[in-house]
C-alpha cells in the first residue's frame, strides 16, 4: 500500500465518540458458548475447503530463524531454497499472444494486457485434480509505479500510459506446475488470464441496478469496467477467488464540489493517478456514480476462463482489504472483510442460504443474499456484530438510506450511525482452522490520539500507533453468531524503541506492521509486514530491518523469523501447495521509493531484485520456497 495513500487514510470523521476504555490486551480470551473446535462439522465438511484441518497435533516450528533483513535480497532458512516465477511483466500464457518483457519498460497496453501485472498481493494456488504439483496460481496487481512502468515514468501522463496502467492492475489467473525440481510458469495455458481496470464485471446483489450505480456508458447499473486496487484475496470453499478492491477512491477527480458522501470516503479534487483526464469516466464531476461501483468484493471462477466476474454488493461497499470465508454449523458462508483505512471498520456477512454441492455455477448467487454486519468491539472483551439492515435502528430513509441498496452503497456511513468500532487500519484476516478463532492484522494508525481524532479504546490501545497490532476473536456459539469475545494475539513492536507505545508485547523475534495473515492447514499462523519506505527511515525500524515474513504458533504464542524480502519491498500474499511441501509468497514493490514513483533515469536505485541486471528495474513477484528435502515448509 503507498504512503500517498496513507496520508489520506483518515477519511473517517464521522464523529463516533469512542464508546471504549484501555484494558488489558493481553487478558485470555472469554470462551462462549460451544463453538464446536475445530469440528470436522465446521471446516470438514466442504470438498476443496481451504480451511480444513489436518489432525490434532499441536503446530511446531521446526526451523532456525533468520536475521533482520538489511540487504537488498530474499533470505530464506537454512535448508531452504526460494526461486523467483511470474515477475511483473512476464506473459501469463495466452496461446498465440506471449509478447516477452521489455527491460527498458517499452511494453505495450496491449502487450501488458496479457503480462503478469504490477505489485503482486494477494495470491491462492488453486490444484488441478488435487496435486500438489500442478495447479493454477490466482493473484491480485494491487497497483502500479509509474516511473517503473513507462520508459520515461511520468514525464507526461497520457492516454497510452492510462491504458498500459489499467492494463497492470487487477488479477492475474496463470498455470504452474513442478518439473524437473522447479516450479514454473505452464506456457501457453488454457487458464491463463488477466482481469484488468478495463474487464466487464458484473454487479450482482441488492445494489445492482440501483440508480446509484447507473451511468451513462451503463444504464443499467449492472456491467462495470474492470476492478481496481485488488489487494488481499480469500479462497471460497465452493473453488472460487475472492478480491477486496482497496484504494480505488483515490483514482478518481472529484473536482472543486465535494459532497459529504465523497468526503466520507476520500475523494479528492485531483486523484492519485492522473486517470480522468484521458478516461473521463473517473472523472466523478462528470460521473459521479462510476465511484459508486467500485470498492466491493469481486469473485472470480479460476477454473473456467470463459466465466464473468462479478462484483458481490452484498458484502458491502468499503476500502475493502480482502475477503475470507468460514462455515456455520450448518453449511452456510460467512465472510470477514475489513477496511485497510485509517479509524474504518470490520464486517462479516452471513449468507441466507447453504454452500450447495457443484462448486462454483452451483453457487453463482450465494453472496448475493443475507446479512451484512458491523463489528463493535467493548471494553470488556466481548463484541456484538451490529446489523448493516435496511429499516434496522438508524439506517431509514429519514438518514439518507432509501433502501437496502443504498445501505450498501454508503456501508461507512451506516455504520458510522450504528456506532461500530473505528479500527487501526484492519488489512488481512485468517481463520484458525483448529480453534475457529478469526485474527485480523491491524496495520497501524499513527494518527490515534492525535489533536481531533479518536482516542485509544481496548481493541486499539495504542496513541501514535506505528506498529500494529493482531486482534483476535471467538465467536459465540457458531460464525453466524451476534456476539463474540477477543482479545490481541500480539502487540507488534520492538523492545528497544524509545517509545514505550511502540516497544510491543512480541514473544519472539521482532517486527512492525502486520499486513499478510495467513493459517496453513496445520495450524501455524503466517505473518506478513508491510512497513513504508519511510518508515523505513525514521529509524524505528532500524533493528527490525526489511519486511519479512513470521510464523507463530498461536497455541504459544511463539514469532519466528522465517522470511526476509529485499529493500523496501512488501511481503504479502501466502498459499500453499495440499501438501504444505511448496509455499508461494508474494514480493511486491521491492525498491519503492519514499514517495513511491520511481525515476527511470535510476531504476535500481533502492532495489534491483529479482534480475540484479545494470540499470535493470525492480519486478514485483511469486516467490516459491521450498524444503531441500521436500518437507512440510515450517515444520
Ligand atoms: Fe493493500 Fe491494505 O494493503
Ligand atoms: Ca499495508
Ligand atoms: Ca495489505
């Protein structure tokens, strides 16, 4: 995510006065109720669900952490080995149309239209026939550098660069396979796709139609063009691909006359991307309802090219992260989202109706119906999940919600009024698969405490929050539960910081802001961070050194060091072949530069992974770990 848009992560002035108090966040968790742990019933039930368990012993690390990174390269533990596929700019595989990367950036539109896109995040190997060798690689592009993207960056922008940086954004689907002892890219592929900012996507849900999604190019409010800013990605039990669209808001212009509602989520006069003026439909002036179709939830079918993507309004319209499913007792989906914002919210939604067996056209409208809800977390170490439902408490036509659809399109000002929590940036969530326990990274928040803005409450306990934190929770009785108990895996920190609010309570080795969050099937608890370049430079993250990537055993509460990217990159994006033999881990943005536009006079001047070549450009890329003797990765 880019410091640019962090600066702007504060959207969130709605006024809620903070209904909390500082607490212990290391108090053990309130057990409610009989969820039932880690039931086959619960997790085992679903072919092809990513959160099944694999036996009852407790999870181990097995392996010898590494150091801090300070270099400009990828380490690995001993005995392990990390190979490079898929880079930014490497053709996916289209039959016919495998045009190869130009180092000097000369690519085309069209040509990046079928190439891996810019800044890999979120990433889920989906097997072919349930090998472990073999299978497809889905992952988002969250967004692009333009001074690594262009042969001259950004001199000027113009209508061939809007179109080359549309074409890098969005999801790639590619086909990998193991051979000859090293995984790679299958070329051409039936699978191989991109969804791009230019893609038909279908709107599907209570909002699609409505006549805040209706524009001139689509009457109908029904078809948009392409998703944006995907960022962390979950895996359906029923085969498909989940995308939180994140910071699309900043994409747009939205002139000198801001409605409150624009403001309420961040529109500015001129966008981030210089976009409007040669693709005049993020010229929200002159569109304004084009800003209401993105910021969902985009479920995509891996394994048919021909299907259409859809957007689910169901799940609300939000800075959305990720989305991640869990299943009730009785087979229905539930799916945590949160907003990666600054004082933005938590959501799960409970759907009406049963995962149904035929994977996923059998399921093509599951999300489209049931129930939104809000998170609140209290002081005393429970929670209650607070309906985002149409005539519900505030949300009526006399608050400017004429219907369910609209309490959809505007979810942040619904929940505003039902006095949900304002959290510390909650980017990835992960579902335990032995306890049912849900985590959540939230990133960091320096902006907590701050003159006019939310003070510390117990689930955000933190003034000047620049290290993050992981939150967990159980819910009461099933996942379709109203009420839940929490409490903080982990304060992230470091020990030696001069600040005691950012020294943290890590058992283990040091890191700061939490981002990736992922469970094997085992039960270890992957961590990712993302730290900015100019964090970077303060010196508070000085011993802690490059982003990396942790496994905790959350049974201990133990962090260890297993992962360290080279400089100034971003670790994010974790998944794992069945038989936990192969990792994929995503780097994105290596060598960012503090203002996150690199000058393509000197490329490498931060990073130059993964090519090393003289005047070369950092690529974003799959990174493939595996065990020299073909173990289980971590054990
Ligand atoms: Fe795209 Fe919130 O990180
Ligand atoms: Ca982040
Ligand atoms: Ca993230």
């Amino acid at each position: 995510m880019a410091k640019d848009f962090d600066s702007m992560e504060d959207s969130n002035r709605s006024g809620n006065a903070s209904i909390h108090e500082l607490s212990d966040p290391a108090r053990r968790l309130v057990i409610q109720g009989g969820l039932g742990l880690a039931s086959a019933a619960l997790f085992g039930s679903l072919a092809g669900c990513a959160a099944t368990a694999t036996g009852s012993s407790p999870a181990k690390l097995g392996f010898k952490a590494v150091p801090p990174g300070t270099t400009d390269a990828l380490v690995v533990p001993d005995g392990y080995v990390a190979d490079v596929i898929a880079a930014w700019g490497e053709p996916i595989g289209v039959a016919g149309n495998m045009p190869p990367f130009r180092e000097d950036a000369s690519n085309t539109a069209a040509e990046q239209a079928v190439q891996m896109g810019m800044h890999h995040d979120g990433i889920h190997f989906y097997p072919l026939a349930g090998s472990s060798t073999h299978g497809l690689l889905v992952m988002n592009h969250e967004y692009t550098d333009d001074g690594l993207l262009h042969p001259d960056g950004l001199k000027t922008w113009d209508a061939g660069k809007v179109k080359k940086a549309q074409a890098a954004h969005g999801v790639s689907v590619i086909e990998v396979a193991l051979r000859d002892g090293r995984w790679q890219m299958v070329r051409p592929s039936r699978y191989a796709r991109r969804h791009t900012a230019a893609t038909p996507f279908t709107l599907q849900g209570p909002a699609a139609g409505h006549a805040l999604m209706k524009t001139a190019a689509d009457p109908d409010g029904r078809t948009v063009l392409g998703t944006l800013n995907n960022c962390a990605s979950g895996q359906t039990p029923w085969g498909t691909y989940l995308s939180g669209e994140e910071n699309w808001a900043f994409y747009f212009d939205g002139g000198d006359k801001l409605t409150p509602d624009q403001q309420r989520w961040g529109l500015r006069k001129t966008g981030s991307q210089s976009w409007a003026p040669h693709d005049e439909r993020f010229d929200a002036a002159r569109h304004p309802n084009e800003f209401h179709r993105f910021g969902w939830v985009v479920e995509i079918d891996p394994m048919d090219p021909a299907a259409t993507p859809v957007k689910r309004t169901a799940l609300g319209r939000a800075a959305h992260e990720g989305a991640w499913v869990a299943v009730t007792k009785d087979g229905r989906a539930v799916v945590y989202s949160g907003e990666d914002a600054r004082f933005e919210y938590i959501y799960k939604f409970v759907s009406r109706d049963r995962i149904a067996p035929g994977g996923a056209r059998a399921n093509a409208q599951l999300l489209d119906h049931g129930t939104l809800y809000v998170a609140r977390f209290d002081a005393d170490g429970t929670g209650r999940w607070l309906p985002l439902v149409h005539g519900q408490g505030p949300l009526t036509p006399a608050n400017g919600f004429a219907d369910q659809g609209e309490v959809l399109i505007k979810t942040r000002q619904a929940s505003d009024l039902l006095g949900a929590t304002r959290m510390d940036r909650p980017e990835w969530l992960a579902i335990d698969p032995k306890s049912g326990e849900v985590y959540c990274t939230l990133t960091n928040n320096s902006a907590r405490g701050a003159a006019g803005q939310p003070g510390v409450d117990a689930a955000n306990p933190r003034a000047n929050n620049t290290m993050g934190q992981i939150i967990r929770w159980r819910e009461g009785g099933d996942f379709d539960a109203a009420s839940f108990s929490w409490n903080h895996l982990v304060l992230a920190g470091d020990p030696a910081n001069e600040r005691a609010e950012a020294r943290g309570n890590i058992k283990g080795d040091i890191f700061g802001c939490p981002d990736g969050l992922a469970f094997d099937t085992r039960g270890v608890l992957w961590i990712q961070t993302d730290a900015h370049a100019t964090q970077m430079y303060k010196g508070e993250f000085a011993r802690i050194g490059n982003n990396q990537m942790l496994a905790c055993d959350v049974s201990t509460g133990e962090v260890r060091r297993f992962l360290t990217g080279p400089t100034n990159c971003e670790i994010t994006g974790c998944t794992f072949s069945p038989d936990l033999t192969t990792m994929f881990v995503n780097v994105q943005h290596p060598g960012e530069t503090p203002n996150d536009r690199s000058d393509p006079a000197e490329p490498g001047k931060y990073s130059r992974w993964p090519d090393f070549k003289p005047g070369g450009r950092p690529r974003s890329a799959t990174v493939v770990v595996r065990r020299k003797d073909g173990g289980v990765i971590g054990a």
